[in-house]
C-alpha cells in the first residue's frame, strides 16, 4: 500500500490560513486512502509509518486531536508501569509514550533531537505509541501483529471548541470558533475528516485487541475507565491504587504538572516561530476538561448546522457513541 498526496490549494483553505498565524500555517495536502489532511511535509514520513515495525507487546493510543489523548496517555503508562510516579514526575510524558508523527507535522520539532518516528523504533519494549493517523496511515503489521490499540473518541463540538484553542495555542488564529467550527465541518483542519477517523475504529471495536471508549467516560467515571484499561491490557488494578491515580489525573494535578501535558512544548514551537509566549497570553494546553462546555461557546446556529453535518457523516452507521 501506498500513500499519495492531492496538494490542498483551495480558495476556502488560502481562507483559512490566511486566519493563522505560525506552523499551523503551512502547505497541506489530502491524503490518498483516508482524505486526511496533512501538511505537506508529512509525505516525508508516509511511507515509513506504513512500514514501521510493529512489536505484539506494543500499546497503540490513537485519537483524533483533543478527545482525551493526554488524560490517556498518563493513564496507560501509569497502570503498565506499577504506578511508578516518580519516574512520571521526572520524565515527560512526550518521551515515555512519543507521538510518531510529530517530528514531521510541525517544522521547529524538526530541530529538536531524533526524529519522532526513529525515537518510536528505538525504545524499549513494551512501547506505548500515540498517533492522530487516521486507520489507514497507520502502520500496516496492526492488522498483522494485533498488539493493543486504544481508541479515545469526544463528542464532536466539544472537539470543535477544544481543537479552536488548539490552534491558537500552537499557533495564534484571527477567526471566530464559529468560523472556525465551519471549516470543521469543510474537513480543512489538519487530520480531518473527523467522522471517518472515529467510524473507522468503531467498527473494529469489537476487536479482542482494541479497546473503544470516550472522554464521555472517563468523565463520568474515571475509575471503570481505568478498570477497563488495566484488564484489557492484562494488568488488572489494584483497587488500593485508585484513590492515587484518580488524584494524579484530576485536571488540576494534570493541568499543574508540567511532565504531564504539552504546555512546554507548545511553548517552544511558539518560541522558534517567533510567536509571544502562550502562558503570559493566557493560553493552556490543559484547559477547562468539561463535557458540554461548547454549548455555550458555539452560537446556536452553529450548534444546529453541525448537528445535522453528523447526521450526514453518520448515516448508514450504527455509531452509538457521543455524538
Ligand atoms: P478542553 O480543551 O476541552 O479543556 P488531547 O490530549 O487529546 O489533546 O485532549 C485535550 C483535551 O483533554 C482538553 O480539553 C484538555 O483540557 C482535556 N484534558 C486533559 N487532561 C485532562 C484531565 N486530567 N481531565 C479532564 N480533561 C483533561
């Protein structure tokens, strides 16, 4: 299987990047399988994630962008790991479970050590791997090898408002969130289409070697989400190490410790974009951690317009998640 790449030039996408200001502004693509869209420079690495080497001990986390992917990660190396917080304390999250793509979405993370991808081959077993790929750019021996894949999915404008903030903290945007929100639903934000990201792993979610669930849930019970985490990968949580671990990923704890959200690097990309600083500015990788908190960011028409976008995108799929 290869990848092949439609440059992205559109009157609607020059629209949008002309409202971005830093690495999110840059040349994009469509991707061929998937229609994901890609900054141009991840045709660099395509190929090399479809052929990466995959270990059966591995633990996939893929997302798409802010359904819970952070929250996940710390929860997933913690209960592999014995809980082992002080080694969490020390090391950033971003080395202990790396995000493959990284090196080759952003143009600063070029500079800064291995590449994401040859840091991702190199560690040590067993790995834990984020990804926001979409099914069909990842590598091809997860179908194969069958190692543990994790899937987290949001309610869509919840994702919309989130992935907003998103953009202007590691770039700066000069657009509504309405505006925003409407060129969501035109799939010209990187790694969209989002309905096509989550369908794909809903239908595999029945899978013995994928594990389907929802910020949603985690939300409302975060400890038989951690439950649910442990069985399936074998290490079955003590119920002693719960009131921990629940207080270690409250938003708080998560929110004021830097080894366990990105502000810092989100910090560093602004700095060698020549972009202020995020922090003075106000603005947090880690923000509010609500369920519904879009319905008061997005107007109401908007709200409506993706309301009937999903059912479109939904159609014909027995989805049953949060919509
Ligand atoms: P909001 O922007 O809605 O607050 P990702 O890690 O996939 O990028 O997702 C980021 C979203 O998860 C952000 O949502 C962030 O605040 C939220 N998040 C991160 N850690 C969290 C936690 N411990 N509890 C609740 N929400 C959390």
């Amino acid at each position: 299987m290869s990848v092949s790449a439609e440059p992205l030039d559109t009157p609607r996408m020059r629209e949008f990047l002309s409202k971005v200001t830093g690495p999110y502004n840059q040349d994009f693509v469509r991707l061929s399988p998937s229609s994901c869209v890609m900054p141009a420079r991840y045709m660099d690495i395509a190929q090399r994630v479809i052929d990466f080497e995959v270990r059966p001990d591995d633990v996939w986390i893929v997302t798409y962008p802010k359904c819970g992917t952070t929250w996940s990660q710390e929860m997933i190396w913690l209960v592999m790991n014995n809980f082992d917080y002080d080694t969490a304390y020390k090391i950033p999250l971003h080395e202990r479970t790396p995000f493959i793509e990284f090196s080759s979405i952003l143009k600063p993370m070029a500079d800064l050590g291995p590449h994401s991808i040859e840091a991702c081959a190199k560690l040590k077993s067993p790995r834990f791997i984020k990804s926001h790929l979409p099914l069909q750019l990842l590598p091809k021996q997860l179908w194969t090898v069958k190692p543990k894949i994790i899937y987290v999915v949001r309610n869509v404008k919840d994702t919309i408002v989130s992935y907003y903030h998103h953009y202007n903290l590691w770039s700066d945007v000069s657009m509504s969130l309405d505006e925003f929100a409407q060129f969501f639903t035109e799939d010209l934000p990187m790694y969209n289409p989002f309905w096509t990201h989550v369908l794909d792993f809903w239908n595999i979610r029945n899978e013995p070697n994928v594990l389907f669930y929802s910020y949603e849930d985690m939300k409302a019970d975060l400890a038989s989400v951690i439950r649910r985490v442990g069985e399936f990968l074998g290490k079955p949580v003590p119920e002693e190490q719960m009131p921990k671990i629940l207080d270690h990923l409250s938003v708080e704890k998560m929110r004021s410790n830097p080894h366990a959200n990105l502000q810092e690097v989100a910090e560093y990309v602004r700095k060698q974009s020549g972009l202020p600083s995020a922090t003075a500015a106000g603005k947090h990788f880690i923000r509010s951690g609500k369920v519904g908190g879009a319905l008061n960011e997005l107007s109401a028409a908007m709200r409506q317009k993706i309301d009937s976008w999903t059912v479109e995108c939904l159609r014909g799929s027995d989805y049953s998640g949060p919509r």
